[in-house]
C-alpha cells in the first residue's frame, strides 16, 4: 500500500507543529535581530546633532558657561548660529552630553545636510539588499544569506568605528543597510516556513524590534558615544554566530528545488529536536514524476497569473497584513495623520498638546501594522519566489523612507502638509486592503499556481 503523500504543512503538524525546534530557532533569530536593530535604529542616535555655539567670542570660550549653556548668554553665544556679524563661525563649540558623527566631523552650518544624508543612503542600502535577497533567496536558500548579512553587520560596524572621514562612515552605512535588508528578508521567509498558519502572525508581530530600541536607547546613554555604539553592536554579533549550527535551511526551499533527500535529513533532525518519532520519510515531499523541471525564478513570477498581479500591486501600495488587522491599523493612521494636518494648517489652539496626542496614535497604528503587513506578505507567496515577493515589495517601504525626509523639510515650509499626506495614504491603504485575500489559518502555498494550467486547490493559499 502506498502511503499518501504529505504537504509541507502536514509535515509540521507530524512534527508536533510548534515545539521544541520552533521555539528555539524562534528565540534566536529575535535575539539575533539585536545587532540589525542597533545598527540601523542605532543612525538616529549616531546623527543627532547636540547643541552647539559659536565660540568666536572670548566668552564663549569659557567652559563653565558653555557647559550650562543658559539662556542670558544667548545674545554673546548664540545657538546653533553659523555667524557673528559679518562673519563667518570659525570655532564651532557642542555640549559634551553625546559624542556623535556631527561633533566628530562638525557637521553643522554649510554641512548640516550631511547627517541626514547619511542616513538617506544607509535606507538606499537597505532598498537594495530588499532586491538582491529575495533574488539570493530563491537561489541559495534562507539560511547562507540570513548569516552573510550578519557577517557584514559585524565588519561594516567595525570600520565605521574607525572612519575617520564622515564618507568613509556613509560607505559603511551603505553597507549596513544593506545588510538589514537582507537579513530582515530572510528572517521571516526561514521562520515562518517552519512554522503553521496560526502561529505565523505571533513570529512576526512580536515586538522584539521596538524592545531590542529601548535597550538600545540606554546602552547609548551610558556610553555616550557614537564609536562605542557601533563596536558594542559588532560584539553582540560575535556569539550569533554560534547559531549557524542551530538553525537548518528551510526544507521548503529543498523541497520546491526537488532537493527531497536534503529536506528529508533535516526533517528528521526537526523530528529529534521536538522529541517525534517518525517511522520512515519514504512518503514524505516526493516530487510527482509529472512535475516539471526545477528552475530558476525571478522577479517576473510575482506577475505569472492575474491573481499574483493583484497580490503584488496592492501589497505594493499596502505591503500590510490580515485584512481586518490592517483596516484598523490604518484607519487609526488615517485619523491620526489628518487631524494632525488639520491642527498645524489651522494652527488650532493647544496645538502642540493635540499634535503630540494625534501624531502618537498614528504612529501607534503604523507600528502596529508591521506585523500583519509582513505576515500577509509571506503568506500571498509560494515558497520559490517567497523572498523575491518579500524583497520586492519591501523595496516600496524603502523608498518611502526616503521620501519622508523631504516630506518633513516641506512641512516647515507648509505646516500640516505632511500629515494630511499621512492620512490620504492611511484611507487609500485601508480601502486596498479589503482587497486582498485573506490567509488567515491558510497553508502556505510552495508552487506557483497559474489557473489555466493547474486547477486551484481549496485547502492552501490560492493567490499563489
């Protein structure tokens, strides 16, 4: 009697779906994703700029008054002044409170655009790594990637504590982004693809990121230098190497490149970890003799079939999560963001009260979203072209970052300008929501399905 073949996701439930081996490769990859959060959350505190004088007057030089920096100096030491008279600032004077790349590299009057520049091109790396991983993803798998990325963290952090010129430091950055954009990609394709549909959402929506940047935020209050920040994040790198001996590939990946006996061995080692006994693997994951010759996928096969072109182009203009998740995630974003508008182009009463109150419950709701946009993301796609779908659309997220800046420099010139931009798009993304299938408790689909050829299947996720 032949025994029925199993579904990757029948594999999972034999394996005692969330156990032991869930648990721990779970555990680490969050606690390794500290080393991406420090370094690329870690900019804003790299590139702040502490308060600085002018201190061309012979007052100015006076340390205990540049140490309290009062206010009654203000007329002979101004703040953040570029010039005395008809001159120039020659000697440029910051409060000792936080060393960072500004004071390092005095990047203030003519060169004050240089901090956020740099961090423009740390999210450039970042878009870039989003395209090239999901490309390396389907090629080499999750996990060779997943470890590159982390390699690179750990060197690029290390030169950047040696830079001496601030472009040196952006080169690093680059690389840095780019490396976030890998690893981010990569995180969640290997996890959620050992994982069943119910615990998806809780891998991905746990808030180790905004935990990983409140620890951060004190480690850079004791050290109170942006050197020490990146060489403390290069060390917390060091012992996550051990885990390359701890997590497997995804024997997804194996399978879906008819790679059977590979994904075999580490079904048995997931079995051991969780404590199952498996009798035999004879009929797990064969490939059927009538299934086509493994390829090479590309970006183009997140347009194979009209339902894939719908996924992509509204998770492109969303890129967000379970549908009911993501309504309310935006609509709160929607609100937010246009009575914030509204308060700063009236210039309403209490207006600083009410854009702080309204502004924290937008970025509540985007910060919610996160999760449910990266959960929906990895479900919408099959297995061989998961992380090239992930990439892609987190490409979008990259690209809005970039925009943000000049969205803040055109809300100084027009107050509330950024804000009502904020909300249009919340209302525009909670509508393209309701769009998109839902995948809640669906199995994650491992073939491209293309309605005029194969005959779509009831019990996993038929976009893909």
């Amino acid at each position: 009697m032949v025994e029925k073949e199993l579904t990757p996701d029948e594999v999972i439930e034999e394996l005692g779906g969330c156990g032991r081996f869930q648990w721990r490769i779970n555990v680490i990859a969050h606690l390794m994703k500290t080393i991406i959060c420090f370094s690329t959350t870690g900019m804003i505190l790299i590139s702040a700029t502490p308060r600085w004088r002018c201190a061309d007057s012979k007052l100015c030089t006076n340390n205990t008054l540049m140490e309290s920096f009062n206010e009654s100096a203000a007329s002979v030491c101004p703040i953040k002044t570029c010039s005395i008279g008809n001159s120039s600032c020659q000697n440029i004077q910051f409060e000792d409170r936080m060393k960072t790349m500004v004071t390092d590299f005095e990047l203030v009057c003519e060169r004050d655009f240089i901090p956020s520049t740099t961090m423009s091109i740390q999210i450039a790396g970042t878009l870039v790594g989003n395209v090239v991983a999901g490309q390396f993803g389907e090629l080499f798998g999750r996990k060779r990637p997943f470890f590159m990325a982390l390699v690179i963290t750990m060197v690029f952090n290390v030169v950047g504590f040696f830079s001496k010129h601030w472009v040196v430091f952006a080169v690093c950055r680059f690389f840095i982004g780019l490396a976030a954009g890998f690893f981010m990609t990569m995180k969640y394709a290997l996890l959620c693809e050992f994982s069943l549909a119910n615990w998806r959402s809780w891998i991905i929506g746990f808030p180790s990121w905004p935990i990983e940047a409140c620890v951060l935020a004190f480690c850079a209050w004791l050290l109170k230098d942006w050197r020490y920040i990146q060489i403390m994040t290069a060390a917390i790198g060091i012992p996550c190497l051990i885990a390359w001996w701890w997590i497997p590939e995804s024997f997804r990946w194996h399978v879906a490149h008819d790679r059977q006996d590979v994904a075999e061995g580490i079904i048995q080692h997931v079995a051991k970890v969780n404590r199952k006994k498996l009798m035999a693997t004879d009929h797990i994951l064969h490939k059927p003799e009538t299934a086509v010759k493994d390829r090479k996928h590309t970006i183009l096969d997140l347009f194979a079939s009209r339902e894939l072109i719908v996924v992509s182009l509204l998770s492109a203009l969303i890129s967000f999560g379970r549908r009911i998740t993501a309504v309310i995630c935006f609509v709160t974003v929607a609100v937010g963001g246009l009575v914030v508008g509204g308060v700063q182009s009236a210039d309403a009463p209490n207006k600083g009260m009410l854009t702080n109150i309204f502004a924290l419950i937008a970025n509540i709701g985007i910060t919610t979203a996160w999760g449910p946009v990266q959960t929906m993301t990895i479900e919408l796609y099959p297995t061989v072209i998961r992380t090239i779908g992930f990439g892609t659309l987190s490409v979008f997220g990259r690209l809005s970052a970039m925009v943000g800046p000049q969205l803040v420099y055109l809300d100084s010139k027009m107050p509330g300008i950024m804000y009502h931009v904020i909300g249009a798009i919340g209302v525009i993304c909670a509508i393209g929501s309701l769009k998109l299938p839902e995948t809640m408790d669906k199995d994650l689909a491992d073939k491209i399905v293309k309605r005029n050829t194969i005959s779509q299947s009831p019990q996993t996720n038929t976009t893909v």
